[in-house]
C-alpha cells in the first residue's frame, strides 16, 4: 500500500470528481490519503471529504500565501479543530518568500503560531518553504530549542541544507512529483543520499503532476510513479519503498488507526 500524505481533495479539479478520483487512487494501491488544509475558511470543507471516505484524513491550518486574507489565526482555534478523529497534523504552514502574497512578519507570525499548536497536541507540523531556506531552519531550530514538536518538509523541492537540518531536529522530508523531472538533478541528488526511514511520498494533487502525466491535473493515483522513481533513485523494489514511507507515514502521523 502506497500513501499520498499530502493533497488537496476539496480542491474543484478533485472534489468535481471524487468517486473517480478515489477509484483510481485505490487501482494503483494508494490506501490512504491526507487531504490538506490551507485556509481556516474552507476547513469545513476539507472535514467533509474525511467524513466521506474512511480511508482519507486531514490537516488544519493556514498556508503562507494565505495569511493575509484571514484574521491571524491563533493557536487555541487551530487546537481545537484536532479533536476531531480524523485532524491528524497541522498545517500547511511555514514560508514562501517566492510569490510575498502575504509579508514576511505575518508568515513567520503564523508559522510560530502552528508549531506552538503542533507542540501542545503532538500532531506533526507540516511545514512548506519556497525561496525561504534561512528563515525556515531559524523558526525550525529556534521553536525546538523551546520544546520538541514533530514534523515534515512537505514537497520537498529545495536545498541539501535545509534537508538535513530537518532530519537532524527529528523531521520527515516528503518527495513529491517535482522529483521525476527531468531538470530535478540537484533533487535527485539529494532525495538518492536521503535516509529511507526519513521520507515519505505525496502528489500535492492537484498540481506537479508527475512524469508521465506531468501538465495534467494531478491526483492521488499518481502517488505510484513518484514511489517508483524514488524506488529506481535509491536501487530498490517498488514494494519496499511502499512498506517503508508507509511505515513513516504511521510513525510519523500517528494518530491514524
């Protein structure tokens, strides 16, 4: 079994089709599913997905690029919203320096705010970063100093640094379809010296489709060609891939049962 630890099942390309989508997911042994929050608005709507398919979670939280368009967030009301059984991380949230849809003070605000949340209810951070590497390991290593939380770069599509700053704080790194490009050398690269037990997989659906779908809307049942390359990139069986960042999956979110 194969899990996409990181999509967006409300999001209109997916939710317009979801029995198809879920179809497919399950023909290509993707068993579960996180479906992620990235608005506190549209919450409800992430729920209702889980609530509809056993086999599908989700997160809680506000993305960098939108904590702008909504009242900061405080970590009490994201605390809350975890009761329910299927909330089983936080997030995303972090940096993303590279579109400033929101400014830099906000986001770094938010982004203490979500740890402090992870920290209080042991759920994982899920953590994005674009073109904020510096920033990111400062929050990262600065919020552990002041108690552990656990987590995971979620997309992983940056620095060799960054990497292995998360993995030393204890930290997961998710790949996703960026990996199979065939521009990602420097990622290949690094995803190939990366420890198994510290990756996990993830499509980001509806987007980065992987290679060979890449430009099309992307979907969970494509979580099976980013496995297989990273399978290929680390000279090992397809199944063995599956059973480990599954396996992390369980250890890390591990309030699935």
């Amino acid at each position: 079994m194969l899990v996409d630890s990181h999509c967006h099942l409300d999001f209109p390309e997916l939710s317009s089709q979801i029995d198809d989508v879920m179809a497919r997911a399950a023909a290509n042994d993707v068993g579960i599913m996180q479906t992620i929050c990235v608005q506190m608005s549209k919450f409800p709507q992430v729920l209702a997905v889980t609530e509809k398919f056993d086999n599908v979670y989700c997160s809680v939280g506000v993305h960098p690029n939108h904590v702008a368009d909504e009242e900061l967030v405080a970590a009490e009301e994201i605390i809350e919203k975890t009761s329910h059984a299927k909330v089983i991380g936080i997030g995303e949230t972090g940096l993303d320096y590279h579109y400033e849809n929101s400014p830099r003070d906000l986001q770094q605000k938010s982004f203490r705010t979500h740890i402090k949340a992870a920290r209080e209810t042991g759920l994982p951070i899920i953590v994005h970063t674009r073109a904020a590497d510096d920033d990111t390991i400062e929050i990262l290593s600065e919020e552990m100093k002041k108690g552990q939380f656990t987590g995971l770069i979620h997309c992983f599509s940056t620095s060799r640094k960054l990497a292995e700053k998360a993995i030393e704080l204890g930290m997961y790194i998710s790949i996703s379809g960026i990996v199979t490009f065939k521009k990602a050398t420097e990622l290949q690269e690094i995803v190939t010296d990366l420890p198994l037990e510290k990756i996990l997989v993830e499509t980001d659906a509806p987007y980065l489709a992987p290679m060979p779908h890449r430009g099309k809307t992307n979907e969970p049942a494509f979580t099976l060609h980013t496995a297989q390359f990273v399978a290929d990139l680390k000279q090992c069986s397809l199944e063995k891939i599956a059973e480990i960042t599954t396996n992390n999956f369980f250890d890390l979110f591990a309030k699935v049962k």
